[in-house]
C-alpha cells in the first residue's frame, strides 16, 4: 500500500484541526459539567441543552457552508466560519446565564460547522472512493487524538480557572486554525458551481441526494455510528463523575482510553480499506459496534457497578465509528463529484440532527445510573447495523471507486 507523502501527511494535519474544531469544543469543557449545574442553578437536562444546542447549529448551518462552498470556493468559506467560532467561544466565557450560554453555544457551532463539512469537500475535490475513504481515516486518525486530550485539559482547566477558561482555550485553538488556513491551504475546488446556491438548483441537488439508496445507505450508517459515539459524550460526565465518583482530573483519562478506540478503528480502516473495500469495512464497524453495545448493556443489567463497564466496552465501539464514520462518508460522497459541497453538508445536517436528538435523550432519560446511557448506545449500535447488511451490499454492486480528480496535495506553495 502506497504511504501518504510528506505533504499528503501535512494536508491531514491540517484538515483534521479542521474537522476537530467542533469536538475540541465540546470536549474541553466536558469535565465542568456537573460544576456548571451548580454555578447556574440549573438541571441536569438544562446543562445537556448546551450540548444539543451545539448540535442543533452544527447541523443547520451544514445546510448552507456546503453549497456556499460549491459556489464560492472552500477557503474563504472556511475562514468565514473559522472567525464566527472564535467570536462565539469568547463570547461564552461572559455567559450570565445557562439560557444565554445555550444561545451562545449554538452561534459557536455555525462556525465550529465549517470545519468538517469543507474539510470533506476538500478530500472529495482531491480523491474519491477508497482512497478518499483512505484520507479521511488517516485524518480521523489524528483527530482523535484531540477528544483524547481535550477532556484532561478541561478537567485542569476547570480546577485552576473554572469553566469560563475551557472557552478561551477553544477560542485560540479556532486563532491557531485560522492561520493555518492562511498559510498551508490552496484552493481545492477548480470549477466553482454559479448556480450552487440558486433555491431551484439547490433543491434539485438535494431531492438527487435523497433519491440515491447508496447515498441514504452510507448516510444513515455514519448517523446512527456517530449517535453512539454522541450519546456516550453527553452521558459520560454524568455516568462516570455522578454514578461511580471519578474526579474531574480523572475523567478525561477514562475518556482518552475511548477515543484510543476511535484511533485504532481509524488506523485499521487506513490499512484495510484499499485491500478489503469500503462497503466491507462498514460492515465489518456496524458489527464491532452492535456487539459492543449489547456486551454494554449486560454488564449494566448484571449489576457491574464500575467505570470500565461502561468504559470498555465503548473502546470498542468507539473502535467501530473508526471503520463505519470515514468510510460511509467517502461512500456517500463519491457519486457526487460535481456537487461535494452539497453532499457533505446533507451528511452533516442528518448525522447532527441525529445526534442532538440522542444528546436531548439522554440528558431526559438519565436516571441516575448507567442502564439509560448504555441501552442508548446499544441501539444506536444495532441500527447501525441493521442499515449496513443492505447498505453495503448496494455499495459494492455500485463499485464506488474511481480515480483521483487530483493527484497533487492542496498545500499552499505547492
């Protein structure tokens, strides 16, 4: 297997801040939580709205950075949506109030949005099939370092400032991407699309988007993955600092062994997906994830009261979003070299509108023990599955793969 370049190892990087930008977001400030409940006078399920109220705006605004970035280009609608989370993040550090923090937490996900979704395109504009599955693992591979380390920054943060200093941080984060964009990223998309953004036009090419089985397929299987994976993010804090007693510096080592998962599963999809096929990848995830899931809630009904049981068998999960998320994404997006933009942003919007629903369920159902969140992630693991027997069998009569649109890394300088 071809090794990525010096250069195509630099793209990554890059594109993984991107990507990252969201979950570096969310996951910094994880371990004040429950601290935050106090500092507010406010309800367990009032603190999740500030999760869901992120998810909410990551998946609007999806709708509309996509097509904005068919017709005007990738780089200048990034560093729109670059320079809208920093001023949102820093704007959360004054927050009086949980309703004004929910508010302003919304605002920081429609910039937070532009990351994942342009970093998409710009992987589509340069390969498409397995090789751009291949991209997107290797860059999933360094992204999930960033959710590794992000909560035991927090949970120091929290200690020694409070949680108006995990905004700040997030905010120079979002400084250090802008120049990074600056700096390192060329223009990706050669061709801009001048009717993109055109209601007519822009309707044709989602109703295109949502008559395609394959599309709806691969789709469905990186939402109901990446459901899972949100559901453990807004349930963990409580789960593990509420139920089993871990501190808030300690919480983001339980929280770092998962996202080891996400990287491994990353890692092995890199490896594997040129050799075996993208469809079979997310088949050979969707059933890691099912299994996880079950062994999860077992050991809730079994009585097993301690963090690992919660913790390990979602390594393994989290292992599964590794194979299924990059690889149903490269899936959905190959058909569509002419409207990328589009596709990634309907991808975004259905997989962030399902996890905000998720988010919104287990703040309401948490009872005080492990059983609600775990019964979560165990059926977001089974549907998983349930989508990927037909969606990967359409996938590989399609035979998704085709050739490169540009064999040079979009590096400035280049």
């Amino acid at each position: 297997m071809r090794k990525l370049t010096p250069d195509s190892r630099a793209l990554v990087i890059v594109l993984a801040l991107f990507t990252s930008i969201g979950a570096l977001a969310t996951d910094t400030y994880l371990p004040s939580l429950p601290a935050m409940e106090q500092v507010f006078s406010a309800s367990t399920a009032e603190i999740q709205l500030t999760l869901s109220a992120f998810m909410l705006g990551l998946a609007v605004s999806q709708l509309f950075y996509g097509p904005m970035s068919d017709r005007f280009g990738r780089k200048p609608v990034m560093f729109g949506g670059l320079a809208i989370f920093v001023a949102a993040s820093f704007a959360c550090t004054i927050a009086q109030s949980v309703e004004m923090l929910i508010g302003l937490r919304f605002f920081q996900a429609v910039g937070a949005s532009a990351g994942p979704v342009l970093a998409r395109a710009i992987a589509r504009d340069l390969h498409g099939g397995d090789k751009a599955a291949r991209m997107l693992s290797a860059m999933g591979s360094v992204m999930g370092l960033v959710p590794a380390i992000a909560p035991i920054i927090g949970g120091y943060l929290e200690i020694w400032w409070g949680w108006h200093a995990s905004f700040l941080f997030v905010g120079l984060i979002g400084i250090v991407a802008i120049a990074a964009l600056v700096l390192k990223i060329a223009e990706s998309l050669h061709s801009p699309d001048p009717e993109a953004l055109q209601p007519l036009h822009l309707a044709k090419n989602f109703r295109s988007l949502l008559r395609d089985r394959i599309y709806l397929g691969y789709m469905a299987c990186g939402c109901f993955s990446f459901a899972g994976l949100f559901a453990f993010i807004s349930g963990s804090s409580f789960v593990l600092q509420g139920v089993f007693g871990v501190a808030a510096e300690n919480f983001g080592l339980y929280f770092a062994l998962v996202c080891l998962g996400y990287v491994a599963g990353t890692q092995i999809a890199t490896r594997l997906t040129m050799r075996v096929g993208l469809a079979r990848m997310v088949w050979f995830g969707a059933l890691l994830a099912a299994a996880s899931g079950i062994v999860m809630v077992g050991l809730a009904l079994g009585g097993v009261d301690r963090p690992m049981a919660v913790v390990g068998p979602h390594i393994f999960f989290m292992a599964s979003v590794g194979m299924v998320l990059p690889q149903s994404i490269a899936g959905a997006l190959t058909p569509f070299p002419h409207m990328a933009g589009a596709a990634s942003s309907l991808f975004g919007f259905v997989q962030m509108s399902c996890a905000a629903l998720v988010g919104a369920l287990v703040g309401r159902s948490f009872d005080g023990t492990q059983l609600p969140l775990t019964l979560i992630i165990c059926g977001c693991g089974l549907l998983t599955l349930v989508i990927a027997v037909p969606a990967t069998q359409k996938g590989r009569r399609a035979s998704p793969a085709e050739p490169d649109q540009a064999t040079v890394p979009s590096i400035a300088g280049d």
